[in-house]
C-alpha cells in the first residue's frame, strides 16, 4: 500500500502524444484551454498556469508587491515551499500558531503577530480542510495585508458555499505528481482582481505582455518589460496532462469523501485517536487524512506491520536553519506536531485497503 498515488486518465496519455507530435511544446493553445476549463468546471477565478505551486506563492507575492524587510505570516505547519517563496522576496516568516484540532492557521494568532511590517497573511489548508477564511480576511483587512491562500492540498475544497480558488485576493494551488489534478509538476494562480490576473499573467514569463506583443520584420517580439518577470509559466505537454485529467476531478473529489468518511466513522471511538475538525460549512479536499494520535511511533509500526501506511506528510517547517530555528510561543503548533498523523487516501486503495487500515488500527498499538 502506498500513501500517495498518482492519477493519469488515457485522455491525458493521448493529448500528450498529440502535442509531442504537433511540435508545439511550450505555452500555447492548451494553456489557455486549461485555465478555461479550471474556471469553468472549478469555479476558479482568475486563474493564471504556472509551472508548479511554489511558483504560484513567489508570483504571488511579486504581485502583492511584498519585498525586502516585509513580514508575512504563515503556519509552520505546512511544506517548505511556503516559508521559501516568502525568502525568495526578500522578505521575512512570520510564524502564526495554528489550531490543534485541525493544524490550520489560528486567526487571533495572526492578529498577534501583526506590525506595521505585515504585507501578506498565507493560510495553508491542511490536508485539503479550508482554514477559517472569513475571520482570517477580517484579520488582513485590519492589516491592510493581501491573503494569499496556499491551495497546494484544497483543489475542490470549500467554504461556506464557495470554491477554495474564489474566496481571497489570491490563491495558489499545485498540480504536482501526487496531487488530486495533476500536470506532472504545475500549479496555478487564482486572482479575484483583474489587474492581478494581467499582472500574473505577464510576469509569469519574463514581464513580456504576450497577448500584445507582435513579432517585428527582423524576428522577434516588439516588448517593454516594465518590470521583474519569471519563467514561470506552464507548456503545453503540462497543460494536455491537466486537460485530459481534468474531467476525473469530481470523481476523485467523490472518492476522497467517500474514504474520509469511512474513517471517520469507523475510527470515531478507537482510544488513543482523535479526529480532526470537521465543520459542516466546510468541504474538505481530503488530500490525506490527519488524526491526532498517542504514541504516534508505535501507531505507526502497527500499521507498517500490517503492511498499512500512515505518514506524517510534513512537520513543521520553522524548526529549519534557514528559518532561523524552532520558533517559540506556538503552544498549538507544538501540540499538534506531538502527535498529527495522516492515513492515505487515494484513487489506488481499494475498500479492502481502507478496511484493513480501520481494522488495524482498531487492534490498538
Ligand atoms: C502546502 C504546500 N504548499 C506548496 C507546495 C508546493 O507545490 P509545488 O510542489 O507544486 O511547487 C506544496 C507541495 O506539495 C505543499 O504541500
């Protein structure tokens, strides 16, 4: 049994081939087509491809305009990449304390990390279990900050009746390998606003306005680049994975619902596990299944004994040198850590796998 598996449908095989065979392999026809259908079929607003997550977060914050000595504030609980698109502007961490009970960003935390300094506040939806957006979007408000959700487990999550993709000025998500949208390796930038979209849209390659840009008689574009630009952005042999993939979604989603909730109830009463949150104007992505549990070791070989998996996905990120070290004062992030766990859910466990997982589980360890 493995945690993590990877979704590719025959459509994406296919539409691969065609673009190898067309020669046109860069950023092209199935770029936009793909964005169009994000908006389209997910209700994502504004969304600009990119050629991985971490990319989204940097763009981000390159159109924010965060720079040398701002602060953002962010969970520790999260992947690297969040702390290090927030380094590679030049600016600095700001670790918040999350909430034990879902290892999401603490709202009042973050108003107690406020300074004149805040320019960015970035919620993490761990596992795919949207933070709690509208007191965090008060937060930022008082701050004058830009939220820039980081989506990298939440594509198809919601809150409060809308999509994760449609709710803060900015939000980033990751189509990378294992991933429930898959492009290989991509990512996408969702903006409410439209010159942000433009923004992005432009600095996701070199800060040359393609759509108004032609190529002049001695062969090259006629641009201005008015500011820093990146090549961030996604091919088309991405974008044909993430087309032929696309159409999949809702059933993943629906799969993902099906296993949480399966654990859920056959694990409401196993002693020495506890449930995460989950509240019901929220619809989780289900990337993975977070537990808190006691002697997470041990939980952990009983399951690997019984030829099951758990895993905790990602431990706190400030405990890194480069982060300066375990940040103090985060009674929440310190307790969550003691004992998170996730169980695998994925389009390759059979329901015997996530019988097995239960039943060993429910053994004790
Ligand atoms: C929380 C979080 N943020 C950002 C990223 C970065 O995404 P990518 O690998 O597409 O750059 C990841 C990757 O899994 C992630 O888990």
């Amino acid at each position: 049994m493995n945690f993590f598996n990877t979704n590719i449908s025959e459509e994406a095989v296919a539409g691969v081939e065609r673009v190898l065979r067309s020669g046109m392999l860069s950023e092209g026809r199935l770029v936009a087509q793909f964005e169009q259908k994000l908006r389209d079929e997910l209700g994502i607003r504004g969304p600009v491809a990119l050629n991985s997550g971490t990319s989204a977060l940097h763009l981000a914050l390159v159109v924010a305009g965060v720079g040398d000595g701002d602060e953002v504030i962010i969970p520790a609980q999260t992947f690297i990449a969040t702390g290090m698109a927030v380094l590679m502007q030049g600016a600095k961490p700001v670790f918040a304390d999350i909430q034990p009970i879902t290892g999401n960003i603490d709202p009042d935390s973050i108003r107690a990390k406020l300074t004149e300094r805040t320019r960015a506040i970035i919620p993490v939806h761990w596992a795919g279990y949207p933070c709690d957006m509208d007191e965090i979007a008060a937060v930022a408000a008082e701050a004058d900050a830009a939220v820039i959700e980081d989506a990298a487990h939440a594509l198809g999550a919601s809150y409060r009746g809308r999509p994760v993709g449609a709710l803060s000025r900015f939000t980033a998500f990751s189509f990378q390998a294992i991933k429930h949208l898959t492009t290989g390796d991509g990512g996408a930038l969702a903006c409410l606003e439209a010159q942000d979209e433009h923004a992005a849209r432009t600095q996701r390659w070199f800060a040359i306005d393609r759509a108004n840009s032609h190529e002049s008689l001695l062969g090259e574009r006629e641009y201005d680049a008015v500011s820093i630009g990146f090549k961030y952005h996604m091919n088309d042999v991405a974008a044909a994975i993430g087309v032929g993939n696309l159409p999949a979604v809702p059933r993943i989603l629906a799969r993902h619902q099906a296993i949480a909730d399966r654990y859920a109830k056959e694990l409401a009463q196993t002693p020495g596990l506890e449930l995460t949150d989950r509240r019901s104007d929220r619809v989780s992505a289900n990337w993975f299944f977070p537990v808190l549990v006691e002697r997470r070791e041990d939980f952990i070989h009983q399951l690997r004994a019984r030829e099951c998996v758990a895993s905790v996905v990602h431990r706190r990120i400030d405990t890194n040198s480069v982060f300066g070290g375990k940040a103090a004062g985060l009674p929440g992030q310190d307790a969550f850590d003691e004992r998170q766990c996730a169980l695998p859910i994925h389009m390759g466990l059979t329901d015997d796998d996530v019988g097995r997982t239960i039943a060993a589980i429910n053994e004790g360890w």
